[in-house]
C-alpha cells in the first residue's frame, strides 16, 4: 500500500490529468513484475487508471502531514489489508518535532497487527528534500535524523521495519529540470519531483521489496485465491436493543485456477462464522470482518470488511443546525440537538462582525495566517456517519455573499481536511480565474475514487449579493443532486454511486477550507444539515418561512448602488422577511454621504402592516453632493425595525446593510507617481518623483525607518519634484511617501511610495595595538581590512596630548593605508615620548567612527656614551675617549716598533682600572697606573711561536684579567698573570675564526666566543665550551669588538674597520646602537675596544715619558646614534651615523715618532691635531 501525500500521488508534478499521475507507483510496479514479482498495490485511490496493466491503487493525499495519516492508517489498513506499506510522508509539515506523529502512526499500525493478528511490513522512508535554493532543507534533514533514530530503536526491539534513504541514497538532484535537476520547474515550493526523481525513488523502493518478495518467475504452480468480504456499510439499531443481525457477503472471492473450498469469518481473531453468506450480530459501533478463503490446494488470503451499527433506526432528519443567534464570541453553537454538539470556532474573530440574528464574515487578509475560517476542526463524525447511513442529503443556508464574483471555488461550506479531499463542498465559482456568479456543487460517492467528485454547478446569475435561500440535496433513491436558490431549482443532475464512502474522519468548516485558502465573505443567518433529501415543497414553504430571525429582504437593483455626486441616483428595495404579526417600521439610516429623500444622513421610516409586508419599499439614494475632494467613496446604509408591540416583530434587529459606490464630482486630487530613491550613500539620498497637479499647494513627504511609523520630514512647496534627505545613516531600510495637499478644499492626494536601504554602515576598526617599540620607532599591528576600505591613522605627541588635557588638542593625520600591510611604522620619533594613535575606516567620502584610542610611550633614551677607544699598529698608541658631548684624543707611543707585538687591555691588578700590554710569541709586558705611580711586569705564557692571539680574561670571576692565548680553534687560560702553563683548555671555533672575550651573561666572569665573517659565536662558560649565543652583526671582513658600551655589566659585541665604529647593546642580530669614525683610512690598525679608565689613567700610564699631563681637549659632538628606524630598516652600516644634525669630525691620523725600543721603554707621546 503506497502511502503519503501529493509525492506519493504524483500531484503538482507538471502532469495535470489525474489520470496521469502515476509518481513512482508504475515504474517500481512494472521493474517488480518482470523480475517475477507478483505484487497488488491497494488502496482507496487510483491516480494514473490511464494506464493499462497498470496497478494504480494507492493512498497518496496531496497537502497531508503525518498527523493526518496517522488519524486515518488504521482505518486504511483494515480496508486494504495490506502485507507491506510503502510510507513517505512529512514533507507537508518538516517539523523534527513531529517525528512523535509519526511514532503515533506505527503505534497504530502495531494495533492493527494486533486486532486482526496479522503482520504487517513498513517500509518507512528518509523524506527527500526541496531544490536547493528554498528553505526548510535544514528542518527536512533534522526530521530524517529523527525518524532514522526512531526506526531503528523499534528495528531494535523487534518491530517489523525496513528504513529507507530517499533523501541522500537515491541520488536525486535538488535542482529545477531547467537546471538539470529533477523537480518539476512549475513548482514554486521545490517540492515534487518530474519523472527523473521519480524513478530515482522507485530504485530504493525496489531494492527495499526484493529481498522481501518471492520470486515467482517461471513458477506454474497454484495461484493463490482472492478474498472479497463486500463493502463497509452503516447500520441502524432498528429495535433499540443494542444489537442487530445482518448478513456477510463472500460471494465476490473467487480462485483463478480452482475452487474455494472454505470461507472462514473473523472478528477479534476469533471464527464467528462459516460459509459465503453467514448471518452474525452486530454491536453498536464498530465492527470489522476478517474474510479468510481456502482454495482446493490449500491456499490462503483475507480480506477486511466493516460494519458500523447506529443507535434507534438511525438519524433520519436534522443532524446539525446553526442560527448564529450568539451575538458575540467565538463559537457557533450546533443547536440540532442530534446526539453531541459539533460546535464550530471562530479563527480570526477579529475579521467577523456579530450582528443580532447573524454573522458577518467581511474582512480578507493577503496573509493567510489571517484569514478567517469557522470549523468544526475534528472529525465532524455524527455528519459524516448519519449522511453515509442514510444515502441522502440536504444542505440548507441563509446567507447574504459580499460579492458575486468570489471563486475558488470561494468556499461556503465544505466539509474536508484539504482542498483535494472532501466528502461534500459548496462554494461559489467554478475554480480557477473564472468569475462567473455561480453555486458549485462538488460530491465525492461510490462511483469515485478518493479525491475525486462529482462536480455540478448552477446558471450564472444564481450569486445575488443580498440575503439568499441555498438548498443543496442529494437523493439516494433517484441518484439526483438538485441546486435551489430562493425556492427555484437552479440545477439537477444525475450522480452514480451512493454515500456510503463518505470518509468519518472530515471536519465541516465554513466561510473557508480547512487549509485557509478558499476564503468566501458575506452573512451568514442559518446552516442546517439534513441526512435526509427535502422535497421541493418543504423547500418551498422553509424559503417562504424565511431565516427565522427578523431579517428584512434588501434588494439592489442590478445587485449594486451605484450613485454620483451631482450626477445619477440608484434605489434598492426593503421588504420583512417574515410576516409580522402587526404594525412595524423599518428605518433606513444612511451615513452622512447619502441622502434618502429628508437629507443627508436622515433616516427614512418605512411602514409595514400584516397585510401588506409582502409589498416591497422601494428607497431611491441619492449622493451627497460636497466640494471635498475624495474620489470614488462609499456610502453605508444600516436597517433596523421597531414596533409599538413588541411582539409582532423582534424589535431592534439590524437588518443588514447597503453599500453605496459614489462617484465624485470634485476636482480631483492626483496622485504624485514615480517617486524613486537614486544617489543614495550612507549619508544621504536623492528623491523624485513626477507632478501630475496644477492645483495642489504643498507636497507633503513622509519616513519610515525599518518599518517604523510614518513621519512627516518635509513641507515642500507646490510643483516640487525632488528632495534630498541628508538625515539618513548607514545600514537602514527607509521608506519614503509623497503626496499632494490641497489647502482650498482641504484635500490629500494619495500616496505615491518607495523604499531603498542605504549602504552597509562601515565598521569601528579595533584599537590599535603595539607590534614592537624602540627609542624612535613604534610599530603598530594594522586591522584586517573588511572590504577594501582605507585605513587612516592619527596621532597625538605628548605636548598635543597635554593640550588634549586642557581641551583643544588636534589630532594628525600620519598615514592613510590602503594596502593589505599588516603593521605600520611610524618613525622618526622622539625617545621618552609619548603618543596617541587611534584608527577609522575609509570608503570614498564616507567614513567610520574613530575607534579606541592606544597612548604608548617611546623607549627611554640611550645614556651618553663614556668610553675610550683605542687603536695599535707597530708600537703607535692613539686613544679617543668620549665624555657625553666632549671627546679627548691622545696618541702616544709604547713598545716596539718592529710589526712583530700585539697589544692588549685589561685590569691585571684587580684595581678596577684597565692597563695596557704587548705580546710576541709567549712573552707579556703589562703595564698599570694607580694614582700613587705605574707598575709593570714581564712574564712568559704560551708557546714561543707565531699565530697566536693574546687575550685578555677573568676567567675565574677573582675581578682581576689575566693571560689567554687563542689559535685556530683552541683557547689557552691562565688564572694568573705569571709565567706557567694553561689553567683550562678548551677547544671552540674555525681554523678562520677570530677570538672574542667578554662577560656575555653578567655573571663576572669572561668567557670565550669566536667571530667569522659577520657571525659571533659565544659561549658562557670556559670549560666544554658551546654555541650559547649566535648573532650577526656587520658586514663580513670586518674586525670584532667587546666592551660594555651602555654600562648593564654585560658585555656586548661592535665592530670595526678602517675607522669606523659600530656597537650594539644586544648580543642577537639587530641594529646599531651607537656608531662613530675614529682612526685612520689605512689598514693594519688593531682596534681594542672598551678601554675601561678615565683619560687621567692615560696620563698616569705615560707619567715616566710626559714632563706635564698633556690629553688635549678635542671638542665634538654627541656620537650616540638614535636609529631612525626599526632594525628592519637600519641603514648601512659602512655609514657615518648621524649625530643630531652636527657634523661629524674627520677621522684624526696618529702621528708619532716610532721607535724599535724595548718593551721596557716608551717615548712621549706627540700632540695631535684637531680633526
């Protein structure tokens, strides 16, 4: 049995003929035959009968959701008696919550295998989706998630289901076929698929049945016989005993290739009865028949009949009865007083009008969830069971529509759960766009499958927009469906089939279908249902009777009052609808428009006796003739009646009312047209709209802010075509408004509107945030860019930060980027300062807010360099000692002269003052000065060989330097300053490399390194030495210094050539921290460094050789280099640094007399020039 909705149908699937309509059903139906498959699709539908050899049973219902099939699946089962079930059904509602519905529905069919103890297999199916582009996808594939983790619980705990993947296993495509995909292109929803997906969804369903079915392929043995157990009927208890007897029916069941032997009948599993025809007892309510017949090979099937037995003989007249005499509220109540009240709820109350004796249903909405409809909501059980007992019907309305030309059909009554299924519906229309004024009859009998009717429909002209007599009957004793209208039958015809498939589980709703979308407006004064057919002459005399609640009959003339100021009048007629029993008026009230003959909005009284009340009124109206300009209006006429006796006609009863269109005569007021949003920016926009009047004297413009009220903006002045609202911000929905005043009258015009967004707002940018920070760089990490926007950067120094302080600082721009750089560096800057930095977007003339501000100050400035350097070559002597903003130069000479010495600095007494020394091959000469006189010792360390470089260490951390030799890799250490040998040996550097000594760690002791070709390698520790510190610094061929240049007692790296100095405080690759040029161009000259002693040291050094302390004075400027830069973007380094604008001073050139003299001797250092 495939079961479902319009999917399982092939409804909306571009094929239009019912008959047609075949989804998956035939393609799964003919590949299962010819694999020998030998299958009975069942059910109480057949959409696609056009095909033969086709099995087109079914129960497919286009727009249900599974709470609705779960109503019904027990009730199918026990008619179909189906083995398997074929189950897609949610895509009508894809809500995970209702993944409980559908555990309700297999909860039903468990109970069904258990009333009738047979087996049934649900092959139940993951839903496939809509096209791709449309919503709901996501909640379809939540539900699948549900009913997968569903099934396969109750798979677990032993429940007879296959789970099947529509929705990703067969492949379907979730495009339009224009697009290749596989769902109808027609299909607003991207719900149903064309052929291609069908046939996608018959493969799954195919693999599923196969291992399933049996193979009967090339079997010529017995074919098993057909169980028929006749029709469901309805019963009525004619003796009120609670029982009835009735005879089973079998004789339908016949055996293709034999002879049934036996018929056994069932009810709650038990045998009650034998043989074609038995007769059994029935109980009130419910019976269901299980028919098992036995063919002569021993063959078995069954079949399922049920009988439902009413108390009494059965309803035989009024079932359900509806005066609309509440007056207010939400109910309707059924006053039949035929077994329970099916009473119906008012949905939208606020769309209906309660009158005294009826209900107005007079307001529509676009959106269907304010619609009005009145319905029963359940099952209407007592209507559908009494019409389907009796085989007959009559529907009696007093109604008065709004219009003539409402279709849909507009629906009047109906008595369905979709507009696809119905037991009975009466509406006004044909279907479709046609207007013509007609009352529709749709009937589903015997003679049609489910979903299928019988459809009959009156002349045109049968739609009257005043009070009307609408009778619908049905006869089952001639098959005749007869329409009246106000007593005259409008249409009959001859219908097969009977009622007894009227389906219990139809709800009744008027004024609408259940699903909202055949809406039918105008009064409603009475509604009764008969299981009976009247005859036409109750229908005549009930049309006579009239509504029973003091109605009047308002007649137009041409059905419509159609009046003109100045111009034409029109006239409708009053007549009781009910005879009084004495004198009454009936009072026409007109609003202030319309004027009855005694002035505008004066009533007109209008007298009725006994004996003449059948003497209609005739009431001419006439237009009030103003000078407002309105247009075409409307005027209202209400109707009540009064009586000097209250008893003869019920007394202040409104009577309903007319509606008059008016024509105006005024000038009219157009309306402004075209009125368009262009130039529109974050800040701005630009409106203009045409000018259709020469009379009006102001425009009038109005805003509304994403959907907000309206507002009044702008007054213009008359002939205005444009304005530009300058008002609006970024990221807003602004609607706009225009219309015409005319002071003179006074008047409006109507609306002309539009609607625009501007532009996107531009986001804050982020607070600025620090990358790195030096004495006159600071570098700042730039936000990421969200959409190609420029990024402007401001600053404030100290001193405008200051003035911020007092109130009027500026700030400045420094930098627009509109690059994707992820940082800037603003440089040059001044160290110990601070500075505000803060960022906003960019996008053309627009522009974000200013986001946080970052205050970060500078590093503090680099204390002034106070230390000698010197140079040696051949015996010559030349030291430049730097003081702040004053440098000293003194050149002298010591030692021999010979090229074969190397000199040497350090404390070798532990005073905390530097000496000076010279070395060649093993031989020390070291001198000191101390304020008292100088000292001076010779000794012998190291071999007596050349290659070897002198070093100068504490390499024990006692405070004192002593002796060191380096070459080619090996370090030689001495912890004294006396002859012997090695104190530590140690193996560290290239043959190539350069030794370096220094406290690299501020731990007081000196420890080796090696510098080679730009790269210093240095270690902390003298014993097993290793690379702690790797840095470059400089360019390669240069030689290294170390010293400690900013006075942190670390020793840190320099370097030198050919008179230029470059150091760095930092042992890791970076930049120069201070620079200068001292010595001479030519080569040869051994740089040494950080010579750690005040220039009177120099003087006491040379006391014995100079009569008089004589270090001249050689001023100059600061050589401290601030760099410009982050060490990214440092300069070369071959040049001369700059020294805050001041020239730099040449290079001074030693000149001294040379002598070969001994170690032991000096001679008097000369006087140097000036450079």
């Amino acid at each position: 049995m495939p079961t479902g909705d319009s999917i399982t149908q092939g409804h909306a699937s571009g094929v239009a003929n019912i008959a047609n309509q075949i989804s998956y059903r035939k393609t799964l139906y003919d590949s299962l035959i010819a694999q020998g498959r030998q299958i009975d699709f069942v059910g109480s539908n057949s959409a696609g009968w056009n095909y033969a050899g086709f099995d087109a049973d079914h129960m497919g219902y286009p727009g249900w959701q599974v709470d609705q099939v779960e109503a019904e699946i027990y009730s199918w089962l026990v008619q179909n008696n189906p083995n398997i079930v074929l189950l897609h059904i949610g895509t009508n509602e894809v809500n995970p919550a209702f993944v409980s519905n559908l555990e309700n529905l297999l909860n039903e069919v468990d109970r069904y295998e258990s009333d009738y103890s047979l087996d049934v297999t649900v092959i139940v199916a993951r839903i496939i989706r809509r096209v791709n582009s449309k919503p709901l996808n996501t909640e379809t594939t939540q539900y699948n998630n549900g009913l997968a983790s569903l099934v396969n619980t109750r798979i677990t705990n032993g429940d007879d289901l296959v789970l099947v993947d529509m929705e990703n296993a067969a492949g379907v495509t979730y495009e339009y076929q224009a697009n290749g995909g596989d769902f109808v292109d027609t299909d607003s929803n991207g719900i149903h698929p064309v052929a291609s997906g069908y046939d996608k969804m018959a493969a799954i369903w195919e693999a599923a049945l196969l291992p399933i079915l049996p193979d009967c392929s090339g079997q010529s043995g017995n074919t098993p016989p057909v169980s028929e157990a006749g029709q469901n009927w309805i019963y009525g208890d004619i003796n009120n005993n609670g029982s009835e007897t009735i005879t089973l029916d079998g004789t339908a069941s016949y055996d293709p290739d034999g002879t049934i032997t036996t018929y056994n009948w069932y009810k709650n599993s038990s045998l009650v009865a034998t043989g074609a025809t038995p007769n059994v007892s029935l109980s009130l309510g419910v019976n269901n028949f299980v028919l098992e017949v036995t063919d002569d090979d021993g063959a078995k099937t069954t079949d399922v009949v049920s009988y439902k037995l009413v108390a009494g003989s059965g309803p035989t007249g009024l079932i359900a009865l509806y005066e609309f005499a509440e007056g207010s509220g939400l109910t309707v109540t059924d006053t039949s007083g035929y077994l329970s009240p099916l009473n119906l709820t008012i949905q939208n109350v606020q769309n209906t009008t309660w009158f005294n004796g009826f209900l107005e249903v007079d307001k529509i909405n676009d959106n269907t969830s304010n619609y009005t409809r009145i319905t029963s909501g359940t099952a209407a059980t007592k209507i559908n069971d009494a019409i389907a007992y009796s085989g007959a019907l009559t529907v009696e309305a007093w109604i008065a529509p709004e219009n003539m030309t409402q279709n849909g059909p507009a629906r009047v009554m109906t008595i369905s759960p979709t507009p696809l299924l119905r037991n009975l519906t009466i509406g006004t229309g044909t279907g479709g766009t046609s207007n013509s004024e007609t009352y529709s009859v749709r009937l589903q009998t015997s003679d049609y499958a489910t979903g299928q009717y019988a459809f009959y429909y009156s002349a045109n002209g049968a739609v009257r927009q005043y009070l009307t007599h609408l009778v619908v009957t049905f006869d089952d004793a001639t098959n005749t469906l007869n329409i009246f209208i106000d007593g005259v039958l409008y249409r009959s015809a001859t219908i097969n089939g009977n009622l007894q498939n009227w389906q219990t589980s139809y709800p009744l709703t008027i004024t609408n279908e259940l699903t909202e979308n055949r809406q039918w407006l105008g009064q409603w004064h009475r509604l009764a249902i008969y299981n009976r057919a009247m005859p036409e002459t109750e229908i005549d005399s009930r049309y006579a009777a009239g509504p029973g609640n003091g109605t009047a009959y308002l007649i137009e003339s041409n059905r419509v009052t159609l009046v003109a100021e100045g111009g034409i009048t029109d006239s409708y007629t009053v007549a009781p609808a009910t005879a009084p029993s004495g004198n009454i008026t009936i009072t026409a009230l007109p609003d202030a428009n319309c004027d009855l003959g005694n002035g505008a909005g004066n009533p007109l009284n209008l007298a009725f006796t006994s004996g003449n009340w059948t003497t209609a009124r005739n009431v001419i109206v006439t237009a009030t003739n103003d000078t407002v300009i309105e247009g075409t209006h409307s005027c209202i006429i209400s109707h009540s009646v009064t009586s000097s006796t209250a008893a003869n006609y019920p007394i202040g009863t409104p009577l309903g009312v007319i509606i008059g269109t008016i024509t105006d005569n005024d000038p009219e007021t157009q309306t402004p047209t075209n009125l368009v949003a262009s130039n529109v920016t974050r800040t701005s926009l630009s409106l203009t709209w045409t000018d259709p009047n020469n009379i009006e004297t102001a425009y009038l413009l109005e805003r509304s802010v994403n959907g907000s009220s309206w507002a009044q903006i702008a007054n213009l002045p008359a002939n205005t075509t444009n304005y530009n609202d300058t008002s609006v911000s970024c990221g807003n929905n602004y609607g706009y408004r225009v219309r015409a005043y005319f002071s003179t009258i006074p008047a409006y015009s109507n609306y002309a509107t539009t609607n625009t967004s501007t532009p996107a707002c531009i986001p804050t940018p982020s607070v600025p945030t620090l990358n790195s920070v030096s004495e006159a760089t600071i570098a700042l990490n730039l936000p990421s860019n969200p959409n190609n926007y420029t990024l402007q950067i401001q600053r404030q120094d100290q001193a405008q930060l200051l003035t911020t302080m007092a109130g009027s600082g500026n700030w400045a721009t420094i930098a627009e980027v509109t690059n994707t750089n992820t940082n800037y560096v603003d440089s040059p800057l001044t160290c110990e300062t601070l500075y505000s930095y803060r960022y906003r977007w960019l996008d053309g003339p627009d522009s974000s807010q200013w986001g946080s501000e970052l205050t970060i100050g500078t590093n503090p400035c680099p204390a002034p360099l106070t230390h000698s350097f010197g140079l040696y070559k051949d015996g010559q002597w030349a030291f430049y000692t730097i003081d702040g903003n004053n440098a000293y130069d003194a050149r002298f000479t010591f030692g021999p002269t010979d090229g074969q010495w190397q000199a040497i600095i350090g404390d070798w007494d532990g005073d905390g003052i530097d000496g000076i020394g010279i070395y060649s091959e093993g031989v020390w000469t070291l001198r000191s000065a101390t304020p008292s006189g100088v000292t001076e010792i010779t000794l012998t360390f190291g071999p007596a060989e050349t290659g070897w470089t002198p070093l100068l260490g504490d390499w024990d951390g006692n405070g004192t330097d002593t002796v060191g030799l380096y070459k080619t890799g090996v370090f030689l250490l001495r912890n004294s300053n006396t002859t012997g040998t090695a104190d530590i040996t140690a193996n560290f550097g290239t043959l190539n490399s350069i030794p370096v000594v220094g406290d690299w760690n501020s731990d007081n002791v000196d420890s080796i390194g090696y510098y080679d070709n730009g790269t210093f390698t240095l270690s902390n520790t003298n014993v097993a030495p290793q690379a702690n510190i790797v840095s470059t610094f400089g360019p390669s061929g240069w030689q290294p210094l170390v010293g400690d240049w900013n006075d942190d007692n670390k020793d840190t790296v320099g370097v030198f050539n050919n008179g230029l100095w470059r150091m760095s405080n930092s042992n890791t690759s970076g930049e120069v921290n201070f620079g200068f040029n001292y010595g001479n161009l030519s080569g040869g000259w051994q740089p040494l460094g950080n010579f750690d002693s005040d220039p009177s040291i120099l003087n006491l050094l040379f006391a014995s050789t100079v009569p008089m302390p004589r270090v001249p004075v050689i001023p100059g400027p600061s050589v401290i280099v601030t760099p410009s830069a982050s060490s990214s973007s440092v300069g070369n380094i071959n040049e001369v640094p700059s020294t805050d604008g001041a020239t730099i001073e040449a290079s001074p050139t030693p000149e001294v007399p040379i002598t070969s003299d001994a170690p032991d001797t000096t001679s008097t250092p000369e006087s140097t020039e000036d450079s």
